[in-house]
C-alpha cells in the first residue's frame, strides 16, 4: 500500500510514520478496518484477496472520485456509502470490525437513527470481539441488516462529516481503538524512555540545599577499602643510579631529597636493573641534547619520529617476526589490539585464560565479542571450549606465558598445538618473560623454540629493558591493521624519542653476550634465594620463573608485614591484596635481581623470619628458629667470589 493512499485514509493517516514503516504486511489488515474501506470490501464476492482487488487500487480509485465530484465532501460519501450498502449480505458473511465496534458501544442501532453529537470512543470501549446487550440486558444486540445502516450511523458521529471537512487525521475513530492490545502494549514499550533505577544505599547523597554531595559519596567508596584492607598507600622512592637496587624512602614526601632513609628494593619489575645501565642512560641524555624530550604529536600527526621505527624493527628483529608496533605502555597494546581483533574478525569468539592480566580482560571486552573463559594454564580444558565452535569461525586464544602474581609458566607447545587443530589465533602476552628468557632475551616463545606457533606476541619496555612503553610483534598485516584501526595507537600521543632510544640500546644489550650473563646471574640469585626462604620454612609458592611469592592469606596481616620490613629492617616488599589477587590469596612479591648481593639475600631471609614470629603467621617446618644465623659466616665464605660487575655503575 503506498504513503499516498495512506494519507487520504480517514483511519489510517492517524497513524504515525514510524508505526507504517515497521507494520510490512499488517497494513494491509489495518485497511479492511478502515470505516471507508470495511464498505467496499464488504461489495465483493470474496475477500479482496480471492477476488484479486488490492487495497491499495481501492484507495487510489474511491479518493480519486472524492477528488473529481463537484458535490460537498459529506455528500459524497454518503451517496458511495449508500452504494455499497447495497447488497448487505456480503457484509454479513465477512464481518465488518468498525461496526463491531460501533456495536460494541451501542452506536449501531438502526439506518434511522437520528445525527447526534459527535463523540470519540476510548480504546478500551471499542473491542472488535465483544458481544453487546441490549437496553434490558437480555441478549445480543440486533444486528443492522445492511452496512449502508452503519456508514450512516458512523457518519453521524463522525466530527470530519458533521463539518463539511475531508477527514486527513481528525476522525474520532483513532487507528488504536482498533490494534489488539498485546501491539499497543509493544509499542508503547518500544517508544518508552528508560526507566529511572529506584533509589538504592550506593547513591549519591542529597546536602540540605538539594545538591548532590558528590564527596561524601567518595569518601564512603574510600572507607570501604579501608574497611576491608585493601586501601592502597604508595610508598614513595628515589632510586638511585649509583646504588642499585638500593633507594631512599620517603615517610614525609615534603622532607629534602637527602633525608629519606636508605631501604633495599626487593619488589621491582626492573629485573635485570638495565635502567640504570651506563650505555642506556647515556643513550637517553644524548638523545633529549639533541633532538628535545617530547614526540610532538600522535603517530598520525607530526609524532612519528626516526627513533620510533627503529625501535619497532629491533623489536620485530627480536620475536622473528615481520612487524612490531610501540605503544605508550603494554596496557595500551593489550587493550587496543585485543579490542581491534575482537571488532575486525567477523563472528570472532575470544578464549581467554582465567589468569590474564586485566589489560587483556579489558581489551576483551571492549571488543564486544564473544568470549569463552579456561581454566589458568589449562590445554585440555581450552580444547573443550574450542570444540564446540565451527572449525572456520574465527577465534583467538589469549594468555600470558609468565603470570605476573604466581610465577607460573603456561605450558605453550600445548596451548599453541591446540589453537592451531581449531584454526586460532595465539595472543601471548610476555611481559613478565621478554629479556629474561631465551638466547636472546625474546622470552618464553624463544627459549622453547616457539615462536613461529605465537601470532601476536605483546610485551613491555618498561620491565626487564629497563624504560618504558609496550609494543607487539606479528605479521606485517596483522600489525597494520591495528595501527590503521586501533584507537588506543591513534589517539594518543606517541612515545617520547629518549625513551625510544634508550629502550633500543637496552635490547641490544640483552640481545648480546652481556644480555646472556645477566640472565644466567639473575636466575642463579632466584634459585639461591628460593631455597633460602624454604628452608627457612617461610611458605614460598612453588613456581619455575623469577618471581617469588610468599603467602600470606590475609589482607590486614599482608599489610603489616609490609609495614614491618619497611620500618624495621629498611627492607622493600610490597603487600600484594584484592584485587590484584584473589581475596585469601594475599601475598608478598619477591623479584630478586642479579645486583642483590649475598649479604642482602641473608638480611632479606633474616628480616622475614622475625616478621614471621612477630606477627605468629604460619611456617611450612614446625620449627621456627632460623638456621640462617647460625651458618651465616659460611654461607658469605661459600658465595664470596672475585668477578667482574656485571656493568659498570654511573653517577646521575
């Protein structure tokens, strides 16, 4: 039916264009209630359908005749009407809805009923099924014999005739007396705005002037970290170049530098110490002399710098791969290249390990694909979840090779040989392995000889290299599609030249035989100490990478421990809480460094032991003396060697 005859119909130009272009082929059945149209269908042997009439002809040919006829408009439709009146029985067999409905609320008496006034029926009077009594209450209604008696009727109470007026949207018969309920009720939901969430005990606080006390609100969110013991407080340092990995420590940030206490640093992420290398902090200052501090813009605009690409070609250069793209931080990489992947890949579905750091978590999220979610470092129940879905539906499969808080390693030749049977993607995050693992420093990837199974490597700048920023390596596709894509690449300012700089000379570092002294010295103080703290029965985590956590199990407890090496031994580690790890699970994170001397490993073991009594947290062994004491003077003989630093130190 088109928009034109729709406009000439008394009925149907009540209703709302919005309604008309989602009704398909139900306009059709609102036409044969039309109160001009219900007369001509009733004329016919048949519905219009058998009888090969369309409803939209039947418009366009009655309103043409309104149009052409000199006479007053009323006029004209009560002699059409009377027209096809004639031959009621037609009307009788097919069943007229607007004269149900004119029965239903009793206006439908007789062909001689006098004009009244005109009157609007509610929608809930006029019901096309309902079955009306007469005046006593003893019985159906009787029936008009012909439909000439209802149009007459109808025009009698209609305001358009009374008026003289052709009837474009005025006539009290509106198009919603004559929708079942159930349609009514959808599209009112359909066009209701979203309802207002009722008050709850999280909402904002109304002062006594009617404003919203948007601080006290806050305060709350504060005092229930607090409540529950996982409120943060930084602990403020200036590390220093010259004495690593000892720094100074500030209780009152507002004391001069020189003032701060002496502590030593066992919990930083600056594993291998290559931030205070000579060459890299050369390299920076050099770089900031000549060429300034900032990038000047994004990537897109004025940002990318000589520095960069040649640092995302040492970076492609150490993962084997085509390509590699820097970001500000490895947050950023995850979240904007899991995201980008998630959009692109038509019907993409996401397996993502249920240890994944929350940058992954996000970036899954944000994508707004379909996830599916197995168990920590677990193949077998990854291939369960992929063998539900197509073989040829894209997916990706995201996990860290070495978790951040246990220390464990993913067992990759299986993650990846299972990803390959259901054809996905690998996403491997190394964050915590890049420079640290492999002949090169590459990661876990490299030191198994799998890195042509990895598709997308992910990693940081900011760990083991010593700077800062993140980046991935992939395909040369791969990767600029998430440069071409990537919101978190394109809308933000690029990486500052120095950094760029500095974190390429500290990969070629680690890429050389110094790099392979350093780890090999790293790896040794790790076991060294590991064994230490065990036999000490201090409660280790078990795991085969550099990091050590010991657990505590309680959040207050974990706190106060912290607390405790920090004030009373001038000793480093922080208390790692919800939600950074499971509640129950809280612990303390020992990184161990290849600069921690013997005799700081010997402080550290002590300093844990008195913590550990003092606080009568639990030991693995049922003794609780530290046997440390006794054989620390052959214990320094044994580890007392003559070797050449490592690198040299600076003065900054």
């Amino acid at each position: 039916m088109s928009y034109a005859a729709v406009s000439k119909c008394p009925f149907l130009s009540r209703v709302s264009k919005t309604f008309l272009q989602h009704s398909g082929s139900s306009l059709d059945m609102y036409g044969q209630r039309c109160p001009v149209m219900a007369k001509l269908f009733h004329t016919t042997r048949g519905s219009p359908k058998s009888s090969g009439l369309s409803i939209g002809r039947v418009f366009q040919q009655f309103h043409s005749r309104l149009t052409a006829s000199p006479l007053p408009f009323q006029q004209q439709q009560q002699q059409q009407m009377l027209q096809v009146g004639v031959g009621g029985g037609s009307a009788r067999k097919t069943g007229c809805p607007f004269r149900a409905a004119l029965q239903a609320q009793g206006i439908a008496t007789s062909s001689s009923a006098p004009a009244g006034p005109p009157s609007s029926p509610s929608s809930s009077s006029l019901n096309a099924n309902a079955v009306p009594k007469n005046r006593k209450g003893e019985g159906p209604e009787a029936r008009p014999t012909t439909a000439a008696a209802t149009a007459a009727s109808a025009s009698a109470k209609c305001k358009c005739y009374a008026a003289g007026l052709k009837p474009r949207g005025n006539c009290p018969f509106r198009w919603s007396n004559f929708i079942a309920d159930t349609v009514k009720e959808t599209m009112k939901n359909a066009f209701a705005p979203d309802p207002v969430p009722p008050p709850s005990s999280s909402t904002v606080p109304i002062t006594a002037d009617g404003k919203l006390d948007y601080d006290t609100f806050f305060s709350g969110k504060i005092q229930a970290k607090i409540n529950d013991n996982s409120y943060r407080q930084f602990r403020v340092l200036a590390r220093s170049a010259d004495t690593f990995p000892s720094a100074k420590h500030f209780a009152d940030p507002g004391v001069p530098l020189e003032e701060g206490s002496d502590v030593t640093v066992w919990c930083s992420n600056d594993y291998l110490g290559m931030s205070k290398h000579p060459e890299v902090v050369n390299a920076a200052i050099e770089t900031v002399k000549k060429h300034g501090f900032g990038a000047g813009g994004t990537r897109n605009i004025s940002g990318t710098s000589y520095f960069h690409v040649a640092l995302e070609k040492e970076l492609a250069d150490l993962h084997q791969k085509e390509s590699a793209l820097i970001f500000t931080s490895c947050y950023v990489a995850n979240d904007t290249t899991l995201t980008t992947l998630g959009k692109m890949l038509p019907g993409c579905v996401y397996f993502s390990d249920s240890g994944n750091h929350n940058s992954m978590v996000v970036g899954i999220q944000h994508s707004k694909a379909k996830k599916e979610i197995f168990r920590h470092n677990d193949p077998e129940h990854l291939e369960e979840l992929l063998k539900k879905y197509d073989p040829l539906q894209p997916k990706v499969v995201a996990f860290e090779s070495v978790h951040s808080m246990t220390g464990a390693i993913c067992p990759l030749k299986e993650m990846i040989d299972v990803s390959r049977r259901y054809n996905a993607l690998t996403f491997i995050d190394e964050v915590h392995a890049v420079g640290l693992y492999g002949n090169r420093g590459a990661g876990i990837g490299e030191r198994d000889g799998l890195l042509q199974g990895l598709d997308v490597i992910t990693g940081t700048l900011g760990k083991a290299f010593g700077t800062g920023g993140g980046y991935i390596a992939g395909s040369a596709k791969l990767v600029d599609m998430v440069r071409s894509y990537g919101a978190g690449f394109i809308f933000t300012t690029s990486m500052a030249p120095l950094q760029a700089v500095a974190a390429r000379r500290s990969i070629q570092i680690l890429k050389s035989e110094e790099g392979r002294r350093l780890r090999s010295k790293h790896q040794s103080v790790v076991r060294g100490l590991r064994q230490d703290l065990l036999d000490a029965g201090i409660p280790v985590l078990m795991c085969p990478s550099h990091i050590i956590p010991i657990h505590v199990g309680d959040p207050k407890r974990c706190t106060q421990a912290s607390r405790l090496l920090m004030e009373k031994h001038k000793i480093y580690v922080q208390d790692i809480n919800y939600p950074t790890v499971d509640r129950g699970q809280e612990r303390l994170r020992v990184a161990p460094s290849p600069h921690h001397t013997p005799r700081m490993q010997r402080e550290f073991v002590n300093a844990i032991v008195d913590v550990w009594h003092e606080l009568d947290l639990s030991f693995t062994k049922v003794e609780k003396s530290c046997h440390f004491q006794h054989q620390q003077q052959a214990a320094e003989n044994a580890q007392q060697q003559t070797t050449a630093p490592l690198f040299e130190t600076i003065s900054c």
